[in-house]
C-alpha cells in the first residue's frame, strides 16, 4: 500500500496540492498526445442529389459531407462507400467516385478531382462534396416510392480497404410519387433530383 506521508516527504499541503495536479495533467497530457484515438465524425448535408443520367439510368448520386475532427490528432480520410437498403430490403454498395464542384454560376456541377485522402486537423472541420457511384449496374433498377437507409462507411487513418472502417453515418430518406416522376423523365444530360434527409445518426471513429 503507498505510503503518501513517505511518497511526498516534508512537502506542505500547498505543495502537495500542485504536485497532484501536475501529476494529473501529465497524464492528462500523456493521454492526449499518445493514447487518445482520432475521433471524426460524417454530417451529411440536408440533402441527397440523385443524379439521372441521359440513358435514364440513376446509379450514381451526390452527398456534401462535413468531416468534423473532435480529437487532438490529425485524421485522414482513405475512402468512402455507402451501402443503400431500399423498400423491399435490397442493398446496393456505392463508392466515392469523384469530388464535384458548383461553377461559377452556381448552377452547373462539375468533375474536381479524382478521390483523394482528405486530412482534418485536430479539432477542425472539411467540406467535401462527394459523387458516389454503383459497383453494381443498376440501368435496369427501379427506383420505388419509399424509405431508403443509407449507411456511410469510411476507412480514416487505414489505408488498405480490407482492414474493417472505423467510421459511420446513417441517415434515410423517402422518395415521394413526386420525387419518383422526376427520377422517372428523360433527360439530355445528367440531371440532379434533390431528395431531403429525413433524419441521421452520426457515429465517429
């Protein structure tokens, strides 16, 4: 058993007081810097941009992520996928396909870059906007009228995609009658349906 008499000697109670908290904020200090784990969470916008495209098929769509970092250490973010659970309990996966941007009008989307890891700094946040896009061909899937879960899944501070993700987002949205009639048009060019996020639960790494 510590002996605390022996342990702080002739010290006065003041000195044993700032002995104490200096003790505790090393540690305090040790864990941040050596032990703490990254810590960033996914907030997808307030909607969901389902990208028709002329051959009117909808396997890709476009989500605005926050990244916000809460630790003291610098993540990275490796990749992003989402799986989609439709009305009848189908699941499709989709992949980060690229970084989009607004044009200068505003009105126009285009291509950015290809993916690419994205750094956050400690107790930071980022903006991306992100296309994902189906490994399964879906030009023969019907979009139905319904709830839709979206699961976010992301690799951060892990570079090879088979090691398990260690970040989550879940979120739903409902195509309406009117939603689907959209989805369901012809269009000459690729053409964005937004559909609003109806709730979401943010899991951090």
């Amino acid at each position: 058993m510590l002996n605390l008499g022996k342990f702080f000697g002739d010290l006065s109670i003041f000195e044993i007081f700032v002995s104490v908290i200096a003790i505790l904020t090393g540690g305090y200090t040790a864990y941040k810097n050596f032990l703490e784990r990254t810590k960033i969470s996914l907030y997808p916008a307030d909607a969901v941009r389902l990208i028709v495209s002329s051959d009117s098929s909808v396997s890709k769509f476009h989500l605005i992520c926050n990244l916000v970092n809460k630790s003291t250490k610098t993540g990275t973010l490796h990749r992003l996928e989402v799986k989609v659970c439709d009305p009848r309990n189908w699941t499709y996966n989709y992949v980060w396909k690229l970084f989009y941007k607004y044009s200068p009008t505003g009105v126009q989307i285009e291509k950015e870059t290809d993916p690419y890891p994205i750094s956050v700094a400690p107790k930071d946040s980022k903006v991306i906007f992100v296309e994902f896009k189906a490994i399964e061909i879906l030009q023969s899937y019907s979009w139905q009228e319904g709830t839709y879960e979206f699961k976010v899944i992301g690799w951060i501070n892990r570079k090879n995609r088979k090691g398990p993700h260690n970040l989550k987002s879940n979120f739903h949205i409902y195509i309406t009658s009117e939603i689907l009639n959209k989805l369901r048009k012809h269009y000459t060019k690729d053409t964005a349906v937004p559909v609003p996020i109806a709730e979401w639960t943010p899991c951090g790494c």
